[in-house]
C-alpha cells in the first residue's frame, strides 16, 4: 500500500486509522473530515460505501460477486491523504486497507499517531484489541502513540456502553501502549468533536513529552538512553557523593523539583515502603539509585509523564535525552596551529571524580605495577633549578587563584595513592553518557585505548589518577568540542562557570620568536634506529618495567618485544604533585617511509624532537645521524639526544657509509683508525660529532627490571626543554662550517655582483647626463 503525499504537507504530522474489515474506517475518516468527501469521488480502501454503508453486508448480499473477499484491486493499494484542521494546526489523516497487511504496517511505522478503529457492537471486534492489534504493535515495535477508539456506539444502549467503559477502564499491562480510549458514533457523529480534541491533544502532549523514548510500553523496560539520564540526575542529587540519596538530598528533589511538599515523615514513609519491596532500594544511609530508578520507572508506568519530565527539563534534557546546547561551553574559534587545554578547574573536578569512583587499588608487590609515579611532591626538574631565576620556584603560570586550589586538592592526595580505575570503575563513570549517540561515545570504553596512558596492575587494565587526568588532558587538544561536551555530562554541579573550563593555546608560528612557551601538554616526536630501545623508552613515560626471564645460566635478561610497525602515542602527568603538565611522546617507527611522514607531516604540531640511540650498539648512531640529515633544519623546535642502555658497555659507534656527511666529517675522521681497512669503518666521537651538529650533550639512559636511571628527573626536564626551547634550539655552528668551505666563491659573488651594479649606475648616470645636456 502506497501513500501519495503532497510535497506542502510533506511535514505536517499523519494519524493512520487502522481496524478490521468492516469497522467503518472510511466512515469515520469521513465524519472527522466533516463530511467534505465527495461520495462518488471517495476511493475507498476498506470496502466502505460511499454512503457510509459497510460494503461489508453489500458482500454478504452480493455472493456473486466475481472478486473474492481477499483479492485487492490495484486501486486498493493506494491511499491518498486528507489534511484536516484541527484546533489551528493541520493533520493528516491516513485510511488503510485491512487486507493489505504489509501496506497497513509500514503506514503504522511512518504514523505520528496510530488510531486502532473497533466495532463497539462486536466482541470479537473488542478481542481483536488485545489479541491482534496490540500484539501487532508489538511485533513492528511501534513507538509511536496508539489510541483505540470505538466506533457504532449508536448501536449499543447506554447501559450496554456503560458496561463497555467499566470493563475497560480496568488498567491492564496489555492496554498500557494504549494513550487514550474514545467512544464514538462515525453515523451520528457522537464524539467525534471529543475525538479530534483528544488527536491535537496527544500529537502536542507527545511532541513535548516522548513515552516511549522512557520505557518500552510492552516490557516496562526503562530505555538505555533514560537510564544514562537518571545516572546524572542521581549523581547531581547526591551531593555529598556517597551513593544514596539522604533526607535533604530527597526534600530539594520532591520541593524543588516536584513541586511537593516533603518531610522527615515522608521520608521515612518513602524508604519503609521501598524497603517492602526491596532491599536493595535503600540504605540506612538513604534512596540508592536502585531505588531512585525504581521510582523513576512507577512514574513512567503511571503514565506521570509531566513528572517524568519536569525531571528532565530541569536538569536540561531535550527530547531526545541529550543536553541542552546552552550549557556546554562556548569554545571560542581558533586557527590550525591553535590547541584548547583544560583549565585546573577541570583537573580539580576529574581528581574528584577519580576519588570517587576509584574501586580498586595496585599491588605494591606486583612486578608490573607502576614502580614508581612520575610525579613527586617537589620540584625535581635539575633544568627549572640552572635556569630560572631564584624566587618562589613554583611552576610555571602559578598565580594565587591557582593556589587557593592547590590548598583544597592537597587534601585529597594522600587518599588518592594507590588508587585505580578499574574498567567497570570506568564504565560506571562513563553511565551518564547518552546512550545510542555515537557522537558521544567516549573512547576510554574502548579496551586499548588506555593501553597509551599509565595503567597498573597484573594484566595493566586498570587506570591510574595520572592515566585518567592525561587521557582528558590529550582529548582537549585533538577533539575539544567533544571532550567539552562529554565533560559537562560528568560534572558533579549544575551551576558550573564552565567558561572557565579551558584555555587557549597562542599559535605556533609564534614559537620560534619566544623564550618561553605557556603549554601544559607537550608533543615529542621520538626518532631512532631500529632496536635502540625507543619503545622501553616510552612505556618507562608511563612507569612500565620491562619483564625479566631467567635463563638456565641464572642471568636476568630482559624480554625481547616486538619492532614498532606504527605511530605509537603515550602520554602521562609529570612535574610535582601541585601541577599539571603532561608529557606526549608519539614514537616514529625507524622505517623510512614514517620517518619521512613524520617529518612532513607532524613537526608543525609538535613541541619537540627526541632523537634516541643504542650505547650498545656500533651502528646506532649511524641511524641516528641519518634520520637527522633527513631532518628539515628550519622547525626552531628544541632537539635533546637520548641514549639508552647505558649500563650495559659502551661500544665504538662506527659510520658505515664511504661518504661522510659534512656536518660529522671532521670528527668522524680525527677518530679514524689508521688500520682500518676499509674507509667505511670510520669512527665516531659522539660528543664531537654532536657539536658539529649543533646539539647538546646526550643525556644517557637505562632501565632494567630492578634498576633505572632517574626518568622522573629526565621527563621533567624535557617538559622544561620544550616549554623553554632556547636552550635546545638547533646551534648554527654546523652552518658555518659548511660556509667556511665556500667562503671564496661568496666573495667572488659578491665582487661581480658590486661591480655591475656600480658600472651600470655609471652608464645610467652619463646617459642622463648627455640627454639634459641635450
């Protein structure tokens, strides 16, 4: 069955009238239209005549008929629409066709509004209710809302219709889909103002407040999508944040709220009551959420969808249970090279969080646990000590604003140590999110997204406070709006200034002009040759020991692991305890074809490069020495040399190459053996060699499964490297060494450049000259 819609009422809202054969569907199609249908010209899809005569009895009458009962004519199949005007707003009005079963259903599935037609005068009508028509809105899962209305009242005596009533205003689970139930008379037009009163009514009443997006009307199933909003509800609710709803927490809930007045001895009277039911819905303490879901669902099932949704709107839902737009922040526009970074508002709310929701706590004694945090509680960084001028010494940006936090959070510290986030800690969290949006989704459910922040425990599937302060701090600066909006669906107020949730970044094309650089997250990009340790490296950023396995011959060795095939991104806190910096190291796989990405594509978003090499290994610096020539020298980005292994022995690095590069040519052949063989067997003094590239001394490295050099001290300086880039910026002394070789040929250029230019002032002048003259 096909609908012919015309493109100007294309969004006005459809009521489908459905029934069986012969109920008088087009009759009373007719009688809400006001009898402006011309008879002859009606189609009729039911088998109604057009003198609203049931072509029902015309069959019984006519047994010659050619056609059988169940055969439809084409012309059957096609409903052409009615719009009526009802209270100052236009309605469609849909007629079906009983026997087409197929057509019938996809008309109920596009309605706004279903109305199931019955034959009051027939029982068998009056059973088909439940027995067919709620069992077919079952079957098509129709959410939308369903009237059933009674037709031919005029053939029943008003005892008998007394009767009809009673019996079904009996509330039944069955009936529950059932918005209202109308008695009328499509021959005398008995209710059928009442009908159309009651149509407008439910198609308003429904627009503002959704059913079925609450609760499923056949299983009382609260939807997924109202149970995310009650989590908030009840988190917001529980000021305290001890899980249960108290006295006070209740009587602003039922006065402010509700409208209700609510006592001490309402109180009681609530959680005696809910108690009988279950023990589970309360507490000594209070209404758990159990309980307050429990109560949430009676309202629902009530039908009270004025307090369901009073509810709601006071805690900002829309229609489709997600937030209002007005109460996310208004993130300002920004330009490519511009970052949004949480504020300490921020951190401050996601420290309370964490204390909260924290269900689990770490083995000291477990091998894989984080051996030591990479926060401390003074100041470590040798750097911040040699190079900023002596005073308070606190970090950078402090102000007092930040320190009257800085008081509040102190507190809580100690309490926090040790604590974790377990992934059910993580998803309980997480429950206030819409569910179904997958624009909301927040990747922190997906499992091996927390494998890229500081994690602990056995199988690390647990999410420490650093971890779940950096996870946020790293969604600000790739996907702001997003992080914004999923933090205002976790904040414990209502009342939040969340314009002072962010702060943005000053562009960075300017960095290359400044001293210092204001960021609270930095991006390092991570270079080296293969096997030089560059993933150790990052997994010590998020306080990970390598796994040792004893051999036969009782010597430790550290478990081998697998090359880096892909960008690899980590990120944990560092600094003190007082602040929050985050340190993000992405690792560059030591092929050509990332190297030469990375550098294409990525160094305009970085703060930093971290060039990484193997004191073990002869040929490490080798790598490292051609990743750098690759490297374009016009970034200004502060460049620190890292090497790794420092506590196995020092080996000769070697350059195996015949033809040097010029930066490394001077010292690699002063440190030539005469006995080489070859000429490629050259080798390097490392300390020289960086000089003439213009770096800085290697900061040497080690990490064992009892041992470490101090990467606390070493992360921490990094942070200050890249927030304070002058003094790792590449040194142009290479430059001019590479000048002095050809100073002679700039000489030669610019000898031959003045001279011309002088002979030909001399030309221009004397042609003037001999024309004024002239």
């Amino acid at each position: 069955m096909s609908t012919v819609y015309d493109d100007a009422d294309a969004n006005l809202p459809v009521v489908v009238v459905v029934g069986n054969y012969g109920v008088g569907k087009s009759s009373f199609v007719r009688a809400l239209l006001g009898n402006t249908l011309d008879a002859p010209n009606t189609q009729q899809v039911d088998g109604s005549a057009g003198n609203g005569v049931s072509l029902e009895s015309q069959s019984h009458s006519h047994s010659t008929n050619t056609n059988s009962e169940f055969q439809l004519e084409q012309n059957e199949l096609i409903v052409e629409p009615h719009t009526i005007t009802i209270d100052n707003e236009q309605v469609r009005i849909v007629d079906t066709a009983a026997r087409d079963v197929t057509g019938t259903q996809q008309q109920m599935q596009a309605a706004d509004l279903v109305i199931v037609l019955i034959n009051a005068s027939s029982p068998k009508s009056i059973e088909d209710l439940d027995e067919y028509w709620i069992e077919q809105c079952n079957d098509i899962s129709l959410y939308s809302p369903v009237v059933a209305c009674f037709n031919q009242i005029d053939r029943l005596s008003s005892t008998e219709l007394s009767a009809l009533q009673e019996k079904l205003n009996t509330p039944t689970k069955e009936h529950f889909v059932l918005e209202e139930k109308l008695y009328v008379s499509a021959h005398t037009n008995a209710g059928i103002v009442e009908c159309k009163s009651s149509i407008i009514n439910i198609l308003r009443d429904v627009r503002t407040r959704p059913r079925w997006i609450l609760i499923d009307p056949y299983t009382w199933q609260l939807h997924e999508a109202f149970l995310c909003a009650l989590h908030r509800i009840f988190r917001l609710l529980d000021r305290d944040c001890d899980f249960v709803l108290n006295l006070h927490e209740l009587e602003f809930f039922n006065t402010q709220i509700l409208h209700e007045e609510f006592t001490a001895k309402s109180y009681n009277f609530l959680l005696r009551r809910l108690n009988e039911q279950s023990d589970t819905f309360v507490t000594p303490q209070g209404l758990t959420f159990r309980g307050f879901k429990h109560l949430m669902k009676r309202f629902a099932i009530a039908k009270k969808w004025d307090r369901c949704w009073d509810v709601l709107r006071f805690y900002h839902y829309q229609t489709d249970l997600t937030l209002h737009p007005r109460v996310f922040p208004k993130l300002p526009p920004k330009e490519a090279d511009q970052t949004f970074e949480l504020s300490k508002y921020v951190y401050v709310l996601l420290e309370k969080i964490f204390a909260v929701f924290a269900d689990d706590t770490i083995d000291d004694h477990d091998n894989k646990s984080i051996a030591s945090s990479m926060i401390s509680s003074v100041q470590q960084n040798v750097l911040a000590h040699q190079y900023q001028r002596g005073g308070g010494g606190g970090g950078i940006g402090d102000d007092d604003e930040d320190n009257a936090l800085d008081s509040e959070e102190d507190e809580d510290d100690n309490d926090d140590e040790g604590k974790v986030l377990s992934m059910d800690g993580i998803k309980h969290i997480l429950a206030v999110l819409p569910a179904g949006k997958p624009e909301l989704h927040c990747t922190l459910l997906d499992r091996h997204v927390i494998d890229h922040f500081e994690t602990a425990g056995r199988k690390l599937n647990k999410l420490t406070k650093n971890g779940w302060l950096s996870f946020w701090a790293m969604f600000a600066v790739e996907n702001a709006q997003l992080c914004f909006k999923q933090l205002t669906y976790l904040d414990l107020a209502t009342n939040t200034d969340r314009s002072s949730w962010y702060k943005l970044t000053a562009r960075k094309m300017y960095d290359a002009e400044k001293a210092e650089i204001q960021r609270s997250v930095v991006r390092v990009l991570l270079f080296g040759g293969p096997q030089c340790g560059k993933t150790v490296f990052c997994d010590r950023l998020l306080c990970r020991v390598p796994i040792s396995r004893k051999h036969k011959t009782t010597h430790t060795h550290l478990a081998p692991h697998k090359q880096t095939t892909f960008f690899r991104a980590v990120s944990n806190r560092i600094g003190a305890s007082h602040e929050y910096n985050f340190l993000a190291i992405t690792e560059v796989p030591s092929t050509a074809a990332y190297i030469e990405q990375a550098m294409d594509n990525f160094l305009a978003a970085y703060d930093m490069i971290l060039l990484v090499f193997d004191l073990s290994e002869s040929r490490s610096f080798f790598e490292l020495i051609k990743i750098f020539d690759r490297m374009p020298k016009h970034h200004a980005l502060p460049i620190q040399v890292v090497a790794t292994k420092a506590d196995l022995p020092h080996v000769t690095q070697y350059n195996l190459e015949a033809h040097l590069p010029d930066i490394v040519a001077a010292a690699s052949a002063a440190s030539a053996s005469p006995s080489d063989a070859r000429p490629t067997n050259v080798k390097y003094d490392v300390d020289d060699a960086l000089k003439q590239m213009g770096l800085a001394k290697y900061e040497p490295t080690f990490l064992t499964a009892r041992d470490s050099s101090n990467f606390p001290n070493l992360f921490d300086s990094l942070y200050f490297i890249a927030t304070h880039p002058q003094f790792r910026r590449l040194k142009k002394s290479h430059d001019r060494n590479r000048q002095k070789h050809v100073a002679w040929q700039t000489m030669i250029r610019r000898t031959i450049g003045i001279t011309l230019g002088i002979g030909l002032g001399i030309v221009i002048t004397l042609g003037t000259y001999k024309l004024y003259k002239w």
